[in-house]
C-alpha cells in the first residue's frame, strides 16, 4: 500500500474519509477533491498528512468535469509521474427530507452525473476504479431486503436510490455487465445521450463495486475483534441483504478486503452486511 497513488472523490467524511485514512495510515498517498478543503482545517489526522506531503486536497466540484479532470492530474504528481492506482468514488450528498418525498439529494442526479464526469475524464492507463453503491436498488435486489426494511427502502430512500440506480447503470454499460432495463432511473437522472460521454459498452474492466447493507455509524467491528474474525460477511453478488453494517466496516473492507486482493473481486460487485 507504500506506493499507492489513490484519488478520493466524496471523501470529506463517512466511508471515502474513513478508506482515505485507512489507507493513508498505511503509507499511500491520497488526493481529495473537496468542494469545500476547509472542511479539514480542524482535522489534525488530515493535516499531518498534507504536513508529510501524504494527503493533497484539491477545491473542485464532482460535478464540473474541468475540475475532475485537474484532480486526475494533481493526484498523478508526485515524487514520480506514474499514473493513480485507484479512484475511490463515494459521492453521495446531504440528505433532506421531505414529508412526500422521504430523503432527497439536491441536485437529484449528483451521484450519477459526478460519476459520468469521472468517467468521462478517465486518464490512461485507466486506474482501478470502486464505487459505493447500495442494496436494494434494482427489483430484484429488492427482494431480498429483510420484510421490515421494505418500506424504508421503498418510500423514504427512493430517491437517493434512484441516483445511485443511474450510477450503477453508467457501471454496467460501461463494464459489459447485464442490466434490467426496467431499473433505469431514465434520462432525468442520467442525462440525454449519457453513453456517448463514457466509456464504450464493455470497455471498462477495472472497475468494482461495493453494494452496503443499511448503513451505521457505528463501531469498525473489524477492528475490534481482530483480522481473523467473521466481524462482517461479504460475498459477491448473492448476499441475502442484512439488515445493516457501519460505515467504518465497509471501509475496513475496501481496503483490507478489496484492495489487497483485486484480483478476487476486479468486475464483481460486493454485497456487504452483519
């Protein structure tokens, strides 16, 4: 991990902060772009690393493809010009809420449209990409959503889930995956003529995605009771949907689990729960 040049985008907390320090604290070199770098001006974890020359914080928006494309090329400066390794892509937003629409984003694409930017703008040697996802997005990861679950993921995260669904389409597309087309989110959230903006259909192999449970803030059980432990369960695709997992377990697992051993679960999806 010494040697790795990683970009984080949606790192300013949760779990691209939480992978970022992970990975930091092993030694590799991470670059955010951050809307809003002050966000880090009170973190003295953060601030020893940029002090190190480690950590590198770029002011730029997700979603203006200009300012992805200057963090592509800031997190490949360095010591050397070799290219980055990998992309951690965690854009989610700021929740409100609403009494008719349950949780919104604003705007309501962010996810799907920040990560056509990113793909858009990939450099080459393409670098190896993960993303956060969730469960039960599609119909039939729907189904297996533990019964008292339903409802929330049905009303009150529809529309937080209707953006990640683009995103996971743009994914597919660009991976060669298989996808339903009735999940498609359309083109309010992914745009008029979005597949000419991304890779070409099945181009984009180094590509992985993790699929949460129900998120918490909770403890990184992981690292409570040691490497050995069955403290989370993943598996590739046919997971039976838990009902939670912290946010500091699924960044446990991006790193210790995901990375260390890409090639287990290069073009897979990961599903992740207690």
């Amino acid at each position: 991990m010494e040697s790795l040049k990683v970009l984080v985008i949606g790192g300013s907390r949760n779990i691209g902060y939480y992978s970022a320090v992970r990975l930091l604290a092993l030694g590799a070199t991470v670059t955010f772009l951050l809307r809003s770098p002050q966000v880090f001006d009170q973190d003295d974890t953060i601030q020893a690393y940029i002090k190190e020359g480690k950590a590198h914080l770029i002011q730029g928006d997700a979603l203006v493809k200009s300012d992805v494309r200057r963090a592509w090329s800031e997190a490949q400066l360095g010591d050397d010009t070799r290219p980055v390794d990998f992309l951690i892509f965690t854009v989610g937003g700021t929740p409100g809420f609403s009494l008719t629409k349950g949780l919104t984003i604003t705007p309501p694409n962010l996810v799907t449209q920040s990560l056509i930017n990113v793909l858009e703008t990939l450099p080459s040697p393409h670098p190896k990409i993960i993303t956060i996802s969730s469960t039960g997005l599609t119909q039939a990861s729907h189904k297996s959503v533990p019964l008292p679950l339903k409802p929330l993921y049905s009303y009150i995260l529809a529309a937080p889930h209707k953006n990640k669904c683009g995103a996971e389409e743009v994914i597919a597309h660009s991976a060669g995956w298989e996808w339903d087309a009735r999940d498609s989110p359309g083109d309010d959230i992914l745009g008029a003529g979005w597949t000419s903006r991304v890779p070409n259909a099945g181009e984009l192999k180094s590509i992985a995605v993790i699929r949460p449970a129900l998120l918490t803030d909770g403890k990184c059980r992981a690292d409570v009771e040691g490497k050995e432990s069955n403290a989370y369960r993943v598996k590739a695709e046919d997971l039976e949907c838990g009902y939670s997992v912290s946010r500091k377990d699924v960044a446990h697992f991006l790193v210790e689990g995901m990375m260390r051993h890409w090639q287990e679960w290069e073009g897979k999806c990961a599903r992740i729960a207690y």
